[in-house]
C-alpha cells in the first residue's frame, strides 16, 4: 500500500509549507492540483516520447473523434479552452501530418471545419488506448475501490462548487 502522505516536494508543500495550517478545503484544493498536474506532466512526457505529440493535439483529436462530422475551428477552441490562434496552428500541424483535413462549410465558406482523416482516427485510438493504460498504471496502487470512491466524491465537489459559481456555469 502506498503512504498518502509520502510525496515528493509538490504544490501542496510548496504553496502553503507541510505545517497543515491550512484550513480542510484549501489542503484538498492544492491536493487535487498537484495531482493533477503530477498526471498531468507524466501524460504530456509519454505523450511526447511515444507519439511526437502533445496534449493539446491530443485533447483536439479526442474532440474531432467524437464528432464524426467534424467541428468549427471555434468550437473546437471553447471545447479545448486553447484560443482560436492556436487551435489554428494545431490544426495547421496536425493537417500536414495527414492526421487532419480542413474544409469550408457548404453554408458559410467562411467557416472552416475540422476533421480526422483516416491515418488521424488510426493515429488517435492507438493514443487513447496507451492514455488509458498510462492512466491506469499512475493510478494502480490507489486500487479499484478507493478510484471509484474518488470519482463519486470528486463529483459531489463538483456539483457543489456547481451550484456556488458566480460566473459561467460548469463544463
């Protein structure tokens, strides 16, 4: 079993110091962060070594795989939160890959959409499929259990800090 207090220097130690002067939400807040960036880091470094990717291309690929269709450049910047000047470079980069294939919508020539080419929906799922492995591997020793618990409690943060936003709702 892992020590839950065991970690190497991290937000939660940086931030505040190991000294739990902090109140329970604000050890749980910087918690959540630096694991999430530990997960976060480790799945930007396989991503890069294995791949020659990056997260946000995979996150743009993740998105044009559900969506057969394909999506608007600007819909795919709101669902990756990444502006519209990147989300053109990323697609700039992954069209000459072969991965991505632009077109202009049949109402609206202005309007440009993105869309996985074959090679780019084969590319992908060989991603996701390592992504779900490397995700399982940095979770293993938390066990089954304590995942699942986690994920029920996290979305009772969730729909609490749901209900208490002052500005645009949740995502």
């Amino acid at each position: 079993m892992i020590d839950h207090h065991a970690a190497s220097p991290d937000m939660e130690l940086i931030v505040h110091g190991p000294s739990g002067r902090n109140k329970p939400e604000t050890r749980l807040w910087l918690r959540m962060l630096s694991t999430t960036r530990l997960i976060t880091n480790e799945i930007r470094r396989r991503l890069r070594s294995q791949f020659g990717a990056t997260l946000p291309q995979f996150d743009l690929m993740a998105q044009l795989y559900r969506e057969e269709a394909g999506l608007r450049l600007g819909e795919l910047s709101r669902r990756t939160m990444v502006t519209n000047g990147n989300i053109t470079g990323l697609v700039e980069r992954l069209e000459a890959d072969g991965l991505v294939k632009r077109t202009t919508h049949d109402q609206d020539r202005r309007v440009t959409v993105a869309k996985l080419t074959p090679a780019g929906i084969d590319r992908f799922l060989l991603m996701a499929a390592a992504h779900e492995e490397w995700l399982r591997e940095l979770l293993q020793d938390a066990g089954d259990e304590a995942v699942q618990s986690l994920w029920v409690n996290i979305g009772y943060l969730k729909a609490s800090v749901s209900a208490h936003l002052s500005g645009e709702e949740a995502e």
